[in-house]
C-alpha cells in the first residue's frame, strides 16, 4: 500500500464521517420534531411524546460517538502524512495531540451547542478553558517533546549535555521524555520543556 492511497483512505473516512453525523444528526432532527408527532397520531400512544424530552441526550450520545470517530480519523491522517518524514515516534506523538485536543473541543462545542445563545458561547468557552488549564502541564510537554522529535536536535545514542545533565547518552525520546543514561549507569527522565528552555551540547554523534 503506498502513502499516497493510505492518505486518501484517512481523508475518506473523515469525509464519510462528517457525511454521516450530517445525515444522522438531520433523521433525528426530523425524528424529534415530526416523528414522534407522526407516531403518536399513528397509534393514539400520547405517552410516546416523551420521547422529545430525551432528543438532547440522543444528540448528545451521537456527537460523542461520531465526533470521536472524526478526531480518531484526523489523527490518523496526520499519523500517515507525518510517518514517512519524522519516523513513527513524531508521528504518533502528533496524533496524540490531535486526540486530546480534537476531543476537547468537541466537549465545548457540544456543551456550548446544547445550551445555546450567549449562554452556550460562555459555557462552551468556559469547558474549553478548564479542559486547558487541567491539560496545560501535560499538553506543554507534549508540544515540546514534538518539537524536539521533529527538530532532531539528537537523536539516539547520543552523547550530549542538555537541563544539567553532563556527557549523557541518549537513550530514548519520547514526547514527555528524553531517557538519557548517566556515566554510573543511572537512567534519567528528563522532560521535554526542561530541553526546550535550555542550551544543548553534542559531545558525541553517534552512528548511523
């Protein structure tokens, strides 16, 4: 399979996908506001007008569900077109990200959608900013350790000094950590904003 087709496979499904939240959230938009009225004439159940009450949660089940499936299909695009380039490690790290940011905005719009008006731009806006501030930490490592699996500022087997750590080997780099290994043995986890905020000395490059 080549990258081009795999590509155009992750493209069709966020197509497919946002194709079927449209027709879905349309059915039930009509089930909600003509259906049940057209049900209820049909079998003389009035009970069965209850049925509207529960429309918000029915959308509210179906965003999740098929939202999810778009971020899921829009990581994994960025995943196939990063790939190829930056490895498999930046990759994956990207579609980490895709994920915690993709699902965090879809809790604050649908959290906004449902509520409406002013008071759905604020509660969204306010979801958006708690989900932020809980992630802030973790999304920051994250953003850096992309950065430094992208940049290649070293690379494994590496003998460098970076965030204080003296003529330390590379061992693994990770999006929250760079795993280096000390003189006496010893592992270090050293994270990712840690190397972004400080300078990086190469000792040694090591082979290919």
């Amino acid at each position: 399979m080549s990258q081009e087709d795999t590509v155009g496979k992750a493209l069709a499904r966020v197509i497919i996908y946002g194709v079927m939240v449209a027709i879905v959230m349309g059915i039930l938009q009509w089930f909600f506001t003509q259906g049940v009225d057209l049900l209820v004439e049909s079998t003389k159940l009035d009970g069965l007008l209850v049925l509207k009450d529960y429309a918000v949660y029915v959308y509210i089940i179906v965003l999740l569900v098929l939202g999810w499936m778009i971020v899921n299909a829009v990581a994994a695009m960025f995943y196939v077109m990063l790939r190829p380039k930056y490895g498999a490690s930046a990759a994956a790290a990207t579609r980490s990200m895709v994920r915690i940011l993709g699902i965090g905005a879809l809790i604050a719009g649908i959290a906004g959608g449902v509520a409406g008006g002013a008071t759905g731009v604020a509660l969204g806006g306010f979801i958006g900013l708690v989900i932020g501030f809980a992630t802030q930490q973790v999304l920051g490592q994250a953003i850096a350790g992309l950065f430094i699996l992208l940049a290649r500022p070293f690379k494994i087997g590496d003998l460098v000094d970076i965030a204080g750590e003296s003529e330390v080997r590379v061992k693994d780099i990770s999006t929250l950590f760079t795993i280096v290994q000390r003189k006496d043995g010893l592992e270090v986890l050293v994270p990712s904003t840690m190397i972004i905020g400080q300078k990086i000395v190469i000792r040694e490059r090591a082979r290919d």
